[in-house]
C-alpha cells in the first residue's frame, strides 16, 4: 500500500517543481564537486577549451631561422604549414627524427604521414572502431578504438613504437577519436604523438597503400582477411540483455494499469541513470570531450555541463528509485533521453564517429545505429514512467 500510496501522490507537488528542484540541486553539487576537484587536480576547468584549436604544427623553416635559446621548438598554429614537407632544412635520413617532443600531440598532413610511412618511421594507430578497420585502414596500422582507449588506459601503456613517433587517425572529417587517442596516449608516457586529421578517408583517396578484407582492391593493398576479419558484434550479450529489459519495462509501463509495472519501469529508468551518472562523475575530463565530440553545445559550456550533468542524472535517478519527487525525476529522465538521442542521431546525420560517452568508462560505446535504437529503448522506457508515474 505504500508504495501504491506514493506513485498515486508523488505528482502532487507539480512535476515542475520536482524537476526545477532536481535540476538546481544536481547543478550546485556539480559545482561544488568540480570545486573540491580543481583543489585537488582531478576537477576540470570552468572554461571548456577546443583541442583542435590548440593544437600546433611545427614550422621547422622558423625553428631553423630562430631557435629557442632554451631548446624549445618554435610553433606555429597555421595548419596549412605541413612540418615534414618543407623544403628548408633539408630532410632527414630518417623521417621519424623530424618529429619534435613537445610535450602535447602536434598535427601532421598527408604527405608528411607518408613520408613517415614509406620510411617505416612511425607506428600508425587506427583509433576507429574495429569494424571499420576491418573494412580497410593504412597498411601496418595496429587498431586501438576510441572507447577502448577510455576504457582501458592500462592498454596503452603496453604499446611500443620502438622509439618511433605515434601517428593516430580516425574517420577524417569531424571525427576527433584521433585526437583524443592521442591525448590519452601521452597521458599515459608516450612521448611525440602525432595527428593525422584527415584520416583514412583522405589516405584511401590518395591512392596509397592500404589493408582491405579479402578479395578487396586498392592502389598499394596488402595483407588478407586473416589481418582483420575478427571485427567485434555489436549485439553483445550485455546489450541484448539491457534492450530486453528497457523493452520489457517500457512496454509494461504503456500497456498496463498495473502500479506494479509503473513501480519498475521507475527502478529500471531510474538504475541506469544513476550507474550512468556516477560513472561520468568519476572522469569529467573524458565526459567533457565527448561533449565536446558531439559539437552541438558552444565550448565554453562543454566543461560546465560535463561537471553538471552527470549530478542531474543521479538525482533525477534517485528520486524515481527512491519514490521522492518521481514525477520530476520521472521528467527529466525522459527530456534528458530525448536530448541524448537527438544528439546521436544528428551525429549519425553528419558521419561523425565518436565515442558515445553515455556510461563514461565503465560502458563506452561509438554512435551508430545500434546506439540510436538503444537510446530510443530507454527513451521509450523514460517517457513511460514519465507518463504512469502521478
């Protein structure tokens, strides 16, 4: 009875109310929480910072006229200037000693990755989904997806360039998994990575060697199907599992009266947001580059909602397992799940393939169309509980 008692009561406060007051108290715990953060070097800047932007490319013609009397390289953020195509200073025997350790990853081009690639100078890092590398990728690269770079840091320490500078690539285009490969990998020791952002797109274009499956054909292909057949399911049975269950939930929820199937689509809702929101809370640095990723919010804001958000989602979470305030909770789930599909399907519009940074570390995934049918799952099962919850 009470808890009959509670579904039929907990919307008589207004879920306006409810949910301003979710939304407020989840924002100055992420205030406060970043605060403690930043005294302690694991909270994030108030101001979100484009990475992309930020990122130099070495002008070798500049460092040669002017060198920096501390030994430092000398900079220069026009990425037009390609560092290992110039023709002053004259090149190096070895390409891959061309490649200064400025402490950050440095951008390169496709001529420059080239000449490092011909020479052997570099260790190529196909930091896309293992699917896609199966399809085809620069001949020698090794795979290390985005979400598994974020999942599994520990993996990156193992890999050995043999002294050679990294070269990550993704998707071309708006795809950033390169870039935050990259980042990751110098997080972890690794010293003169570079960034090649045009990607196997633009390496496939130029007719260079590559990897396809196969009876696949390409200017300069090589290897077989054995190199990359092996490409992961998406239909884990983790995830059949979980779409079993928001289906379950959220067809129960719609199609019966029964205050019992109320009572559990709220539980159900209710756990994921709260596992997602604690999982986001214990890395905000990677959560605010999936924001950034998804390039729908102005920078200045990726860091605030990155430190914000994952709060709303635990109280939101909690007042629907709790039976506190489910009606706002019940709300804001379900405008927060409309928001999250929205975003990955306009990501899936303009072929942007980034890390989804749903559940951060302990769950990351790609957007795509498994990801989108997902999202749709627990936005059905939101809107459900949402709807029967009074």
């Amino acid at each position: 009875m009470a808890v009959e008692r509670g579904i039929a009561t907990s919307g008589d406060e207004g879920f306006l109310k409810g949910a301003l007051v979710i939304l407020i108290a989840g924002t100055l715990l992420g205030l406060f929480y970043n605060y403690a953060g930043l005294q302690s070097d694991w909270g994030v800047p108030w101001i979100g910072e484009d990475k992309l932007a930020a990122m130099e490319t070495l002008d070798l013609e500049a460092a040669e006229a002017a060198p920096d009397t501390n030994g430092a390289s000398t900079v220069s953020n026009d990425y037009a200037v390609d560092p290992l195509s110039m023709g002053a200073p004259p090149p190096a025997s070895n390409p891959g000693d061309e490649i200064p350790d400025l402490g950050r990853p440095i951008q390169i081009q496709l001529e420059a990755c080239k000449r490092l690639h011909d020479a052997d100078a570099a260790l190529f890092i196909d930091a896309r989904e293992d699917f896609e590398y199966a399809d085809g990728h620069i001949a020698g690269a090794i795979n290390i997806p985005g979400e598994q770079a974020i999942t599994d840091p520990a993996l990156l320490e193992t890999i050995d360039s043999g002294g050679r500078p990294i070269v990550t690539y993704c998707g071309g285009g708006a795809c950033e998994l390169s870039l935050n490969l990259a980042h990751a990998m110098m997080d972890v020791g690794h010293r003169r990575v570079t960034v090649f952002m045009g990607g196997y797109p633009i390496w496939e274009e130029a007719g260079y060697a590559v990897t396809l499956p196969e009876g696949g054909e390409g200017a300069g292909s090589e290897g077989n199907a054995e190199e990359v057949a092996d490409a992961d399911s998406p239909f884990t049975p983790t995830k059949v599992g979980l779409w079993a269950v928001l289906l379950a939930a959220a067809g129960a929820a719609f199609f019966s009266r029964s205050k019992m199937t109320v009572r559990i689509s709220q539980l159900v809702i209710g756990g994921v947001f709260v596992f997602a929101g604690l999982a986001k809370v214990g890395d905000m640095s990677a959560f605010a580059t999936d924001i950034h990723n998804y390039r729908v919010l102005p920078i200045a804001l990726e860091n605030l909602a990155a430190m914000t958000m994952p709060w709303i989602e635990v109280l939101a979470g909690l007042a629907l397992i709790l039976n506190v305030r489910a009606r706002g909770g019940a709300a804001l789930t379900a405008a927060m799940m409309i928001v999250f599909t929205l975003a990955v399907g306009q990501a899936i519009a303009r072929d942007i393939s980034i890390t989804c940074g749903c559940f951060g570390k302990a769950g990351a995934s790609t957007t795509g169309y498994v990801k989108l049918f997902e999202n749709l799952l627990m936005t059905a099962t939101a809107v459900a509980a949402m709807l029967r919850t009074r």
